[in-house]
C-alpha cells in the first residue's frame, strides 16, 4: 500500500502542477514549533518543497477556504481532505457556495490529529512532538522526554470520529475507510438525562466563559453568510458586547440553529475555542435529535440533499412532542 | 525584603483580603483564570493565564454613562461607582508591562477617567517566572521574566514567598503584612534570578530580534510584499486581539432600553470588518489591511508614538490562541530580515 506522508503529498501535488491540471496548492505550511502549521497557498514545486508539511496537526478543515480560494483565479486549486472535511466540502457545494470545477480534490486517509491543548496539559512547555505508531514522543523543556499513547493524545472530535470513508474526491491517495459508529452521541444523552436545572447550570458555566472571540463561526465551514447578522450594525442584533451573562448564550443558541441540518458535525468551532467551551455538543444535539424526529440524515453525505429542517410534511412532529419545558427558567 | 513560607500562604492572602479584594490565578478547567480570593482558594501553578491582567484596568464592557429621556428631557446619570482599593497577585512580568502600555494610551491627554479610576486602585503583586514556555519571548522586548516590575515584586523560591515593595503602594501593603512575614537577605531570590535567566537564555524563540523594527519604520513594511502570504489564512475572528494584554481598541455604543439608554464601551478589534465603520465604510477593505494594522500597531506605530516602546510583551498568547497559528513571531521572521534568520 501508498504510504501517505509528506514527500508522497508533495510528488502527487508537483505532477498536478506540472501537468497542468492545477495552478495552486491549498495546505499546510510550517511553523516555530511541530504543533503550529498555518494554512496557506503554493504556487510552485519549489514552494512546496521548502515549506509543506503534513502531519498530526493539520487538522484545520480548508473546505471553507475555497470558498475565497477559487475566486482568485481561473486555474484549479489543490485541495487536500480529510474524511470529514469531504463532508463539509459537498454541503458547500450543496449550498452552491464555490465553484466544484475550480477544485481538484485528492481526499487524503486520517489516523486523527493530534490535540495540542491536550498535550500541553501533561508537559511543560513543548519543544517538539514526534510520533512513530501508536506513540508520541513530546520533547519538553523541564520534564525531559515523556512518551504517551497516541490514542490519549486525540481531539474530541477524533474520539469520536464519525467516518473515515470520503465521500467527495477527484482521487483517493491510500485506501478509504468506513462509516463510523463512535458514540458521539453518549455526552449528549448525558446532558439529556440532566434536569431542566442541571442543564442550564450546565450551559450556563460553560457559555459564561464565552469572550465573543467569533472564532468558532469565523471558522465554521457552515457559517458562511457575507455578512453576519451580529457584525451587521444595522441589523439591530449586532452583539459587540453581551447585556448580561444569558446574551452570549442566545448567540450560540441561535447560530446553533442556523446551522442545524447544516453542520456536519467537524468539530471545528470546539478545535479553536480559546475558552474550550463543547460547542460541539450543541451542534451534537440538533444532530442527535433531527436522526430521532425524521431519520437518520448526515449533512453533507451527498451533493444536492435536502436537510429535514427545511422539508415539510404533514407529519412532522409537533413542538409539544419534541421538547419538553420544566425547571426554574421555564 | 520580607519572606512567608508557603504552607502560610493562606493566611497571608486572608490578611490581604481582609481590607481590599483580592484576585489571584485559579485552575479552571479552562485554563488558569483570574478570580477573587476566598478561603482555601489554591494559586495556580500555571506559568499564565489564558486571559490577560487587561481586563482588571480596561474590562470587555463598561457602562459609561444612561440617559433617561423623558419628553423632550434628557436627563444624564453619572453610572461610575467609585472604585475601592484591590490588590492582583501572581501577574507575570509580560502583563505588568502591559499596563505601561495601556497607560501610555488611556493615561495622556484626554485622560480616560474610567481607566484611571481602576488603575489607580489596584495594587500589583508581580510574581517571577521560574519555568518560561516554548512561546515566551519578552526577552525580545527586554522584559526580564526573573525581575518583574510592580508594586510588590514576588518570587516563589521553593518553600517561601519572598516580597520586595517597590512603590509607595506596595510599601503601605507590604507593611501591614508585617506580623507574618519576616526579613530576608534575598539570597535564595538571586540564586533563582540565576537559574531562570539561563532557562531564558535557552528558549526557542530567545534570539528573536525586533531590532529592525520601530519608530519610523511605517514606510519600510507598509507596502511590503509579505502582507499578502502572512494575511492570506486568517479568519479576522479577533481571538488574538482579545487575548492579547496590549490591544486596546473598544467601540462606544447606545444601547436602548425601553426605558432610556445605556452607552457602554466594549473591546473592539481591527480585525473586525465592522471596525471604526464610518459613513464611508470601513477605512481598510481587506483582511490584509486589518491583519497588517494589528501587527504595525504593535511593532512600529506605538513605537513611533511612545518613544521607541513597542506594544507587544512577548507574553505568547496570541501563539497559543490563534485558530490558524498566524501570530506576531512569525511576522517578526517574516519581514524581519537578516536579524531572524
Ligand atoms: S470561539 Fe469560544 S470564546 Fe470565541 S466566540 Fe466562540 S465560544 Fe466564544
Ligand atoms: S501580540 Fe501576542 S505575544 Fe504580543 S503581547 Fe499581544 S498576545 Fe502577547
Ligand atoms: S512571556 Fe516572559 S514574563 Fe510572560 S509568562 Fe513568559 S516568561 Fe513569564
Ligand atoms: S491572526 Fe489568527 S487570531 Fe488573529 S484574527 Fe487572524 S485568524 Fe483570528
């Protein structure tokens, strides 16, 4: 079998170049450290030689980047996906957000990332992070070498990665895996089970720490409105500071459900969220519970389908059958 | 100076809230975080916070001011409560030169009376680092991590706290806390000034040079080409604008309550495509242009401002935070030139 790695992703993308199939290369370039790769566009071999890099922390989804991408010339750009960027990469496509012939996609296999906020909170400023197998081996500058299984070492979203088969490419470098079922519902069900009580102590500890950073939309691949409405100063909800400690919360609950039967669940607003709030886990919910209300639908599996949330039929469920209210806030 | 040994640690932060609040770093399962001291909250060891020491002087929203409107009445409510004495401990060289930094901006001609208020009651309570991470480099600034600046300077030399008082201020607190503390020859500090200036020495980023930067440089990196590839990833979220101690950009606004109106200020960003909008738009139209005035700001128009001080301490923040690892070092490489090869 094809080992993927760095010199194979540089081969493939430079025949690309030189045949003229492409004129660009969307990935990832290399950092101060082993952990801190940063997006960015290669024109040519040379670059690519000098600065690529693929490895355990490109992790950020470039779904989203075709979108300014692609208008930037006539050429195609290169795009390297992971598993679950491809469905992110249909559901832009679904929402007719980039133009698919300026793209060649070359989805690539995922073993999961690395998680760097993980990996600092067992080490003591990180020199270098290696890994050979199932092992990572952190260089650090007080506690000497400290080895750890890969498997601790995952994101969240990793964990409880939903598939690891393409489902969008113009190649496939490696072979593709299968449809996951990791329990990335089991911490919803956990907040289910909470009382009505519970639950908003829950949220509320959590979104408290929010500092309105924008990140986490500025990242989503399903947040892609020219405009917000929260950056929108005549839109009248444009939201620079919170009036009290529930106002953040309203934010994400509101672009939670802007998103509903558009996220596709890539974890991406929870990778970047400098308070670590599960933003995830919102996401999880509407997820979990459009499967359970109108069957079983993952955004972004194909081109071109439509999410339940915006079909109607007589027999959708009632607001009464689906939530239920209770609890001090009610 | 005057010495506690650790496991006295409690009664020496209880005497100290005893008269005026008290905030130290906690663990959260967010990271080490600011918060008011009660009994038996535990110091971080953490090397900093995930949030800067700003928000003690500059918080993210203020009410400035009401207006209750009552036919063709306005009538204005002076909202500020007189702030009362409160003492911060464990603040890191980096983010006690950031106040020098902000107070440059809120301090001068017109005075920021909210900020001055805040400012001038707090006492600080630096605390020395002993074991700087991979992303430090305010040694690049000339920040001395082992000797901080502050009202009270502290070191944590194994089993005890050694306090030095360096300002009228600290010598007032310090003095109060005279009954448990006792002198010390400050012979066990300057051992650990030692030890911590060669883990300095020995950092990945410790021969970062900001040399070609500075006063007068605007014209040299304004139009450089570099802007482009350095700009093209970020996502203008303004995470690394909110972390960072030194951005200082807040919007005013009007906030309407049925009843009247309230007008606060909240922190702002030029990363913002809403930032200082105006009727004809907002002045830079692109990410580059945003993304070029964070990192001008810092490295040469404060400088060209305030005496040849740059506006960024090194602390790492924006290292650790930015969503696409963009930062301020690999600018610094970038358009550094033969200084940060
Ligand atoms: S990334 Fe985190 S802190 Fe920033 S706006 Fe989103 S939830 Fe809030
Ligand atoms: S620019 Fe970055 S390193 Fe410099 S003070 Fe701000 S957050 Fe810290
Ligand atoms: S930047 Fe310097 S002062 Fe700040 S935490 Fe790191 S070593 Fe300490
Ligand atoms: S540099 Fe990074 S943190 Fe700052 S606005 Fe751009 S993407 Fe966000």
């Amino acid at each position: 079998m094809q080992e993927i790695n760095r010199a194979a992703l540089i081969k493939r993308a430079s025949e690309l170049l030189s045949d003229g199939t492409a004129d660009r290369v969307l990935g990832w370039k290399a950092g101060e450290f082993d952990y801190d790769v940063t997006p960015a566009v290669f024109h040519s071999v040379e670059e690519l030689e000098k600065d690529f890099v693929w490895g355990d922390f490109c992790g950020a989804n470039f779904s989203k980047y075709l979108i300014k991408e692609t208008q930037k010339g006539d050429g195609k750009v290169i795009v390297f996906l992971k598993p679950c960027d491809t469905y992110s990469f249909n559901q832009l496509l679904t929402e007719h957000r980039f133009d698919r012939e300026k793209v060649y996609a070359i989805g690539i296999p995922c073993d999961g990332m690395l998680d760097i906020t993980k990996i600092k909170s067992m080490a003591d400023g990180v020199l270098s992070v290696k890994s050979e197998g199932d092992e990572v081996e952190i260089e650090t500058l007080y506690d000497g070498v400290i080895k750890e299984k890969r498997e601790n070492l995952l994101p969240d979203r990793c964990v409880h990665c939903k598939s690891k088969k393409h489902v969008s490419y113009d190649e496939l470098m490696g072979e593709d895996g299968e449809v996951l079922d990791s329990g990335r519902f089991d911490e919803v069900e956990q907040i289910e089970k909470m009382t009505p009580d519970e639950r908003f102590a829950f949220w509320q500890g959590e979104l408290s720490r929010c500092i309105r950073c924008n990140a986490c939309r500025d990242v989503c691949p399903a947040c892609t409105c020219e405009k917000c409405v929260f950056d929108n100063p005549d839109s009248g909800v444009e939201n620079k500071a919170a009036a009290n400690s529930f106002e953040d919360s309203m934010f994400h609950i509101i672009r939670a459900f802007h998103v509903a039967g558009r996220c596709t669940d890539c974890g991406e607003c929870s990778r970047v969220c400098p308070q670590h709030i599960p933003l995830h886990l919102l996401n999880r919910k509407f997820i979990k519970d459009i499967n359970s209300f109108y069957g079983e639908y993952q955004a972004g599996e194909t081109i071109g389908s439509r999410a339940p949330t915006v079909n109607y039929s007589q027999d959708d469920i009632e607001p009464s059958e689906a939530v239920e209210r209770g609890g001090d806030n009610a | 100076m005057r010495k506690i040994s650790i496991d006295k640690l409690n009664s020496l932060f209880s005497a100290i809230a005893e008269n005026e609040t008290l905030y130290l770093p906690v663990d959260t399962k967010a990271g080490a975080k600011f918060e008011k001291w009660h009994d038996g909250a535990v110091l971080s060891d953490a090397l900093n916070t995930v949030r800067s020491a700003k928000d003690f002087f500059f918080p993210q929203t203020e009410n400035l001011m009401d207006f209750k409107v009552d036919g063709k009445n306005i009538e204005i409510i002076d909202t500020r409560e007189e702030c009362e004495d409160f003492v911060i401990f464990g603040v890191r060289a980096c983010d006690v030169k950031s106040f020098e930094i902000l107070d440059r901006v809120f301090l001068a001609e017109p005075v920021d009376s909210y900020y001055k208020n805040r400012r001038e009651h707090g006492v600080i309570m630096s605390l020395a680092c002993t074991k700087p991470h991979e992303t430090c480099f305010c040694g690049t600034f000339g920040i001395d991590a082992s000797s901080p600046e502050g009202d009270i300077v502290c070191h944590m030399t194994g089993d005890a706290l050694c306090m030095d008082a360096k300002t009228e201020k600290g010598k007032a607190l310090l003095s109060r806390l005279d009954s448990l503390t006792e002198e010390t020859d400050g012979k066990a500090v300057e051992e650990q000034k030692k030890v911590t200036k060669e883990r300095l020495a020995k950092l990945p980023l410790a021969s970062l040079s900001a040399d070609s930067f500075g006063a007068g440089k605007t014209e040299k990196f304004f139009g450089a080409p570099e802007w482009k590839e350095l700009s093209q990833a970020c996502l203008g979220c303004g995470t690394c604008t909110f972390v960072c101690p030194t951005c200082q950009c807040y919007d005013i606004k009007d906030f309407n309550t049925g009843h009247g109106v309230k007008r606060f200020r909240c922190w702002d960003s030029c990363m913002y495509s809403d930032f200082t909008k105006m009727s004809a738009g907002q002045p830079r139209l692109t990410q580059l242009e945003r993304f070029r005035q964070r990192f001008m700001h810092k490295l040469v128009y404060y400088p060209t401002n305030n005496g040849g001080l740059f506006s960024c301490v090194g602390c790492g923040r924006c290292l650790s935070k930015c969503p696409i690892q963009m930062n301020i070092v690999k600018v610094m490489k970038k358009l550094g030139g033969k200084e940060n090869d």
